[in-house]
C-alpha cells in the first residue's frame, strides 16, 4: 500500500534567522544575505523575508498568495515580540523597512520604501523615544516622499521642490539644517502632495503602509527601468524579487548617528584597504542617491572608533567567509553598529582581475576559481585604449575614479538628449548633479557618466561598474545647470550642451575637448611588448598574463584567427592564435584587382577568361606565400573565393546613365553598351543569395582551379624554403555533397599536378563551410567528401532566421530588443535553440560519417563568451575569430572548461 503524504504547501516567509547565502533563487540576493550575516551572529536587525515564489504569484495573477498574508502576520507577530513594540503603535512604535532583494544585483533598479509605521500618532511616540523632535519629523517627511512616489505614484520632483522652498525659507543649503518646526511644515506640504496628485490621503494605518509597499516592491520587478537593466546585464525576467521588511535602526539621530557604505577592496582597482562612504546624521537611501557629499570610510576612526574598529573585524569576516570582494551597508545608531546589507561587490574590469590573484596567493580560493571570477567581456574592456597621460587638453576638474575608461563625447544633460542623440551616431557623455534610476536609458546610451555629487557607492558608480561604463563621479568644482543645460567649470568657463569633453575614469579627471588616446598596457603586453613589472599597469598585466596562462592550460577548444594577410595574421599569433580559421580569400580581390576579376565574371569567350585567370594566378599565390610564412607551422583554412557578386561588378546605375550620356552625345560606346548587357544578365535582386560560393566556381570554370593551384604552389615554394606550411582549402555555400564533390575532384587534380611539377608532397585537406540550414541538415552526406566543417554562423544565422543582417539591424532589431523579443542579438550571440541546434545536429552527424572530422566555427560568434561556452559543449576542436578578440576566445574557452568539469563555483 503506498505511504499518505500531506500535500505541499508553499512557504511563502522566512525569518532571517532561517535562510542562508545559498538560497538566493528563493530568497533574493539581499534576503539569503541577511540570513547569512544573522546565522554567522553578526549585528543584523531582526526581520523577516518575502520569497520570490510569492511575487511570482503576485506577478502573474494579480494577487497575492492566499497564505502570505497570515504568513506575514504571523511573522510580523513575532518580530514585535523580539522588539517588544508593535508596529506604529503610539508610544513606542515599530518601525521597518520594506525593501526589494533580487536574485542578481540590480542596484536602484527597483524600490524601497523606509520608516514604514509612521503616521500623525505615532510620530510623536517616536520623538518622545527618541528625545528628538528633529529626527522624528525627519523620518516622517522621508516616509511620506518615498511612499508617495514608489507606491503612490506621484512625481518625486514634486517632493524635491517642496523640499528646496523650505530650505530657500529657512536661507540654508543643506536638508540637515532644517528644524523640527520645518519638517513638521514640510511632512503637511507633502501630505498636501499626496492628496492632490494620488487623490487620496496618506494612509495612517501602519499595516496598510506595509501591505501597500510590498505590493509596490513586486510590481517594481516589471518597471521600464528594472526591465532594460535585466536586458543590458542580461539577467533572466522570470526571477521577480524577493521583500525584505527589517526592523528600522536609524542613522539620522545626530552626530552619533550616521550611515554608510564599504567595500572590503577597491572595487575601482582591487587593491586592499579602507574604502567606502560615509554620511553623518544620515539614512541610507542619502548616500547611495549621491545627493550629500560623503566622506571617505576612513574619516569614521576619528567620528567612532568603536564602532570603525567593529566594522574593520566584521569586514575581514565577511570577506573570508564569502572569499571575494563584499559590498556592506552598514548604519550607526547612537554608537551601536548594524549590518544592513553584503552582497559580493560589482567591481571594475581590471579589479576583477587582481582581486582574482590576490585571493588565489592569499589562500582563499584556487586557480579554477579565479577563472571564474573574471569574464571575456572584461578582459575585453581591459585592452580599450586610454589617455594620454601627457596631453595638453586642459584639465578642467576632478572627481572620483568610480568605473574606469577613456571616454570622449558630446556633454549632455538628461537622458532623452543622450538617447537621441547616440541613436544619429554621436557620442555623449551624461552630465548630471547625481544619477537615480530614471537616468538608465542615458546611461546606457552615453560613453561616459559624469557627476558633480556622489561619491563611489553612488547610484552613477554602482550601476556605471556594473555595465563596464566608464564613470566619474562627485566633481564638486564642476557646477551643473540642468536646467540651463551647461556645466561651469573653474575659472569661469562655460560648458554648453553640445561642447566636447572628455572624462578620465581611471584618474578622475575631466577634459574640455578631445583628448588623445594611446593603446592599454594589456594589449601592450599580448603585443609582446609590456612585462610585469612594479606599477599599477604592470600589477594588472601580471594579473591578466596569470589567469591567461591557466585558462590556456585548462582549454580544451583551439582558438584560430579571421585573417586575411600576413600582417593581421602576424598580429593574431602575437595574441595567441593558434592558425587561421578563415582567409577571406575575396579580400584579397578588391581594390587594384578588381577590375581583374571584373573581366574574369564578365567575360565572353574562353580566352578572355584563361587571360584573367593567368594574370591572377601569380598575385594569388604570392599572398598564400606571406600568408604561410606568418602562420608557419600552424594550419590556415583559405576560403575560396565567395562574394556577393555585385561587390565585382560596375554599378548598374552608374553604367547606366553613362550609356544613356554617350547615346545622346552620339558618342562611340559599345564597350559600356556591351559591358550592360553583362551587367543585366547577371544582376541579381539578392546577391547574399544568388551567384556566389561554390555556384559562382561551378558557373565559371577555372576559377576555384586557379585559387587552389596558387595555394599548392605556395606551399610548395615554402616546403622547398624548409617552412612549414599547412594549408586547408574550405569550399563555401555548399548546400548540397555533389557541389563538394565535384569541386573536390577538380581541387585533388590540381594539387596532384603541383606535386608531379615540383616534387613535393602536399597533405591539403578540403573541407567546407556549413553555412546553410540544408548543409546542417544533410551534413552526414557532406562529410563524406569533407575533412573539416566550419560553421559559418553568420550566413547561417541569415538564413535560419530569413533576414539580412545588414538591413534588420537597423530596420527592426531596436523594436525586437526593447520589446524582449530577443534577449540579444541573434548576430552577437548564437541562437542556441536556433541556429545552435542545427550546429549541433550538423557536427553528430558529420562525426558518425567520419569520426576524424575537423569541427570549427569562423563566424563573428567566435569571440562572443556567451558561444563560445556553447561550442566548448557540442565538442567543436577549435573557434576563429578577429585577432583582436583571441584573448578574449582563449579566456572563455578555459572558462569553459571547467564549467563542463563542474568546477564552477559562482
């Protein structure tokens, strides 16, 4: 008889006290966090979290789960019984803070609401608490901003003026200068906001308060904002937010009193020490907003050494505990230190990097998981170039060094003017007094951020690392007029919307103008021309050449070169390339020999065609022999020739009106007329589609002949010069093994006559480029006269999908991503379902027919980290790429590897 089980019922609560650092799909990042902190006995306020399960719930019905409302009761119940107060009541009230806690970092993205419990009653409980009127109206004012605009609704400038006048009124310049008389005035000026704007009042009973924010949490998982953050950082929309509701501690009781944010490293450079902001009298939403002026981490010593002391140890704790870099909030209420926050912290590329090794020699974790710890995309930003340091721009300010980079634009000043003008092709950089979350679209848009307020923790910082943006924040010299869209600097100057600066965020400095750039000292060092030595560059390239050797030790994927000549094919071996994977041999046709090729497609008669194909036949063969000299001793896969076949011919058009000129003229013009008639007869509506490939060397006979007897002849010529070369000849288009065939049959002719000729033995092997759905599908039939396969994924791409990367880019692509139709481009990154499903059929068949066969992948999906993972798994043997994105591939590839072996511990 089979055992009764009790149906499951969802839990839809935990108390901090319940969770841990693991549950962070359930409970969010920030909920699983404070389970941790609790459980490892540090000094967290008592709370309760929400899970992600009930707002998926909320979400996707509308209503919340049935059981979270008594779950929350019941929970509420027992953290007054801890605090021995009731929420709002009005003597002694309860406060809390409801606050949002993905599972992925998205700082800003999505609300919070503070001082929850608050109302007519009991704010005068809390001041008699307190002894404080000030702090008690204070917090009163701030429930009432926040709660109007999160979950009100109503616009925070309308908060913001109200706030201005009474400061105007009062003839100070600070909100901490404000009386208790002037933020009782202001909590009844907000509450006349409130009933104007949301129509109704605002509410005073404490659960109503509570129940209305949490609402208000989940429904921010699908604000504008949150959505294009998720698409930037590419974070999954299904997750929604976990709820934190934590018991108040207050940082805004005066001197004693204060909040703060630290890093246990520089998240800006990895290097240890004390970092971080700190705000007196202060709550916490003050200091990440940026709009007071901190004050660096340090300066806590001297304000509240017990408690900078307890804080020093509670750091070391929590970064040996989670071994990596931690970002803490943390606030002091009247001397007693609690801990609000950690999550392991957003951090710079080159940060990444040394972060990595540091903890590697410290002891904190192995190889494998310093690869982990750093990405392609990083590496990537790492080898942009950056200022010189010896320009004479003049320098006209300086800021905060919050996200590294060298960015020059246009200044702007809101993010509708960055968006519209990054989308007509200028750069920008956003210029603002602070950023907040509404600023996402201009900051994504512009090149760079710059701020006058705020300092690394600010919301510009944060969300600028978080994107690799470079970033330059808390300027105080620089005066911005938003709303006169100019920027003052030192000395007078005026900066209008539309002047040229350029911003520094490794330095801090700000520019008017252009500045120069010169190349980074990592593409120095994969350029054979930097080594480790003491400087911070040379810590950095002693970080990087590091984690570059054990992921080449770890890789199981090759990385080869897209590379059409033998200087870019010199410049990829200095980046580690292993080979080519793709010579574009119709690269080699443009330019002087066009009009060569043009009279070889055009041509009437044998002859003419023998005449162009003679004249090309030594030009070929000498770029094949300084092709095979840079790459000597590795393979080179030439792609022959595979235009579309109006890039070789005369403009119709023009041809056209000159025809149409002479007639008129009566001018002689059979040669025009003749050249035409040509012209039409092989115009095509869609040459990505037409006479090209393998079809364009069936149709005009000689030509792939003629390219592979260059490429014999040049191996042989090095073969004789003791090199060795080790050339592969790859046939395009091919949709079909009788195209194969057939141009095989001719290609081993050829070569077996460069043999007789020389006397040299020549291995080539013959492969094709499976770019086509059908290609992919019949792929078995196709291996039996190929050796290799290369995907070509960006014609594949084109044609699984129908559409033509040149013109959906600009046509559609914007519309398909804003609306989530894809989370990236398909061009980017490879369509696993897609496209990656056909790789994937096209490579198991291909090996069941011949198990030796070569596998490799020569489209721009070759340097994407994403696809790169993705043809580590379906065990293709190597990638090719741009030489400039090889240490990119090589990265990744490792990365890969220990993926796949289960070694990935993020």
């Amino acid at each position: 008889m089979s055992e009764n089980k009790e149906p499951h019922v969802a839990k839809f609560v935990y108390d901090f006290t319940e969770g841990n650092k693991d549950l962070k799909d359930l409970l969010g990042g920030k909920g699983a966090n404070l389970a941790e902190m609790t459980n490892l006995g540090l000094p967290v306020p008592p709370g309760f979290t929400i899970t992600t399960e009930a707002c998926k719930v909320y979400l996707e019905s509308g209503e919340e789960p049935a059981a979270l409302r008594d779950e929350v009761s019941a929970h509420l119940d027992a953290l007054e019984q801890r605090m021995g107060k009731k929420l709002g009541q009005a003597d002694d009230p309860l406060l809390v803070s409801v606050r949002s806690g993905a599972k992925f970092s998205m700082p800003g993205m999505m609300d919070t609401v503070l001082n929850i419990g608050l109302s007519d009653k009991s704010v005068q409980g809390l001041a008699q608490q307190a002894g404080d009127d000030r702090f008690a109206w204070d917090s009163y004012r701030r429930l009432i901003q926040m709660f109007g605009k999160t979950v009100l609704g109503v616009d925070g400038d309308l908060f913001e003026e109200a706030l201005e006048k009474a400061k105007e009124a009062k003839k100070v310049t600070v909100d901490t200068d404000l009386e208790a008389a002037d933020l009782k005035k202001l909590v009844t000026a907000f509450k006349k906001i409130v009933k104007k704007e949301a129509g109704r009042d605002f509410p005073q009973e404490p659960r109503e308060q509570m129940d209305l924010a949490i609402h208000a949490v989940f429904d921010s998982w699908n604000t504008d904002r949150a959505k294009l953050y998720r698409r930037q950082e590419r974070i999954p929309g299904d997750l929604g937010t976990a709820v934190n509701v934590c018991s108040m501690v207050f940082g805004n009781l005066g001197p004693d009193s204060g909040t703060g944010v630290a890093f246990t490293r520089d998240p800006a450079s990895g290097h240890q020490g004390v970092y971080g902001d700190y705000l007196q009298n202060a709550q916490g939403e003050d200091v990440v907003a940026g709009i007071r002026n901190t004050v660096p981490l340090a300066e806590l010593e001297q304000i509240d050494k017990k408690s900078y002391d307890q804080l020093m140890q509670i750091m070391a704790t929590l970064e040996n505990h989670y071994k990596d870099l931690c970002d803490i909030e943390f606030t002091i209420e009247r001397g007693q230190l609690w801990m609000l926050q950690t999550r392991v912290g957003k951090r710079t590329a080159g940060a990444a990097f040394r972060i990595a090794t540091q903890l590697v020699d410290q002891g904190l974790i192995d190889e494998a998981e310093a690869l982990q710890r750093v990405t392609g995309a990083q590496l990537a930003q790492l080898m942009f170039p950056r200022f010189d340091e010896n320009t004479k721009v003049a320098q006209v300010g300086r800021g905060i060094a919050a996200s590294p980079g060298a960015a020059v634009g246009k200044a702007v000043f809101d993010s509708y003017t960055a968006v519209k003008w990054s989308r007509s092709g200028e750069k920008v950089i956003l210029v603002r007094r602070e950023t907040n979350p509404d600023d996402l679209d201009g900051m994504i848009a512009a090149e760079g951020i710059l701020t006058s307020r705020g300092g690394k923790t600010s919301h510009a910082a944060v969300v600028a690392r978080g994107m690799g943006k470079t970033c330059v924040c808390g300027a105080e010299e620089l005066e911005v007029d938003t709303k006169r869209r100019r920027m003052t600097v030192p000395g007078g100057h005026v900066v209008e919307e539309g002047d040229l600066i350029s911003i520094d965020g490794s330095s801090g400095k700000v520019y008017l103008g252009e500045v120069p750039v010169v190349p980074s000292p990592v593409v120095e060092y994969f350029e054979g021309r930097m080594h480790a030595g003491a400087n911070d560059a040379d810590e950095l390239v002693e970080a990087v050449h590091r984690i570059m050797a054990f992921a080449d030790r770890k890789r199981r994927l090759r990385v080869r070169a897209n590379a059409d000549n033998a200087e870019d094919a010199l410049r990829a071996r200095r980046f580690g390339a292993q080979g080519i994977g793709l010579c574009r041999t119709e690269h080699m046709f443009l330019g002087d020999r066009r009009e060569l090729v043009e009279r070889l497609i055009l041509a009437d008669t044998e002859a003419e065609r023998e005449e162009s194909l003679k004249a090309l036949l030594p030009l070929q063969k000498q770029d094949f022999v300084e092709l095979f000299s840079a790459m000597d001793g590795l393979p080179v896969t030439v792609r022959l020739l595979d235009p579309p076949l109006h890039e070789f011919l005369p403009d119709i058009t023009e041809l056209s009106v000159r025809v149409a000129l002479a007639e008129s003229r009566q001018e002689p013009h059979e040669n025009e007329l003749r050249l035409l008639q040509a012209v039409h007869r092989l115009h095509e509506q869609n040459p990505m589609l037409g006479l090209r490939g393998v079809r364009l060397g069936l149709v005009i006979p000689g030509l792939f002949t003629m390219q592979v007897r260059a490429i014999a002849e040049a191996a042989a010529e090095r073969k004789n010069a003791k090199g060795d070369p080790r050339a592969e000849i790859m046939i395009p288009l091919v949709g079909t093994v009788q195209e194969l065939e057939i141009v095989r049959e001719e290609a081993d002719q050829v070569v077996a006559e460069v043999e007789a000729a020389t006397g040299v033995e020549l291995k080539l092997s013959i492969g094709t480029m499976i770019e086509l759905p059908r290609a992919a599908l019949t792929a078995g039939q196709i291996a039996e006269a190929a050796e290799f396969f290369s995907f070509g994924t960006n014609d594949l791409t084109q044609t699984v999908w129908g559409f033509s990367r040149d013109d959906v880019e600009a046509s559609f692509f914007t519309a398909y991503l804003e609306k989530g139709i894809f989370g990236v481009s398909p061009f980017e990154t490879i369509d696993k379902d897609g496209v990656g499903s056909l790789v994937k059929l096209a490579a198991e068949a291909g090996r069941k027919t011949r198990p030796d066969l070569k596998l490799g992948v020569c489209g721009e999906h070759g340097g994407d980290p994403e696809s790169v993972h993705f043809f580590h798994e379906v065990g293709l043997d190597y990638v090719s790429c741009s030489p400039f994105r090889i240490p990119v591939a090589r990265l990744e590839a490792g990365r890969a590897a220990i993926t796949a072996n289960g070694s990935d511990h993020r």
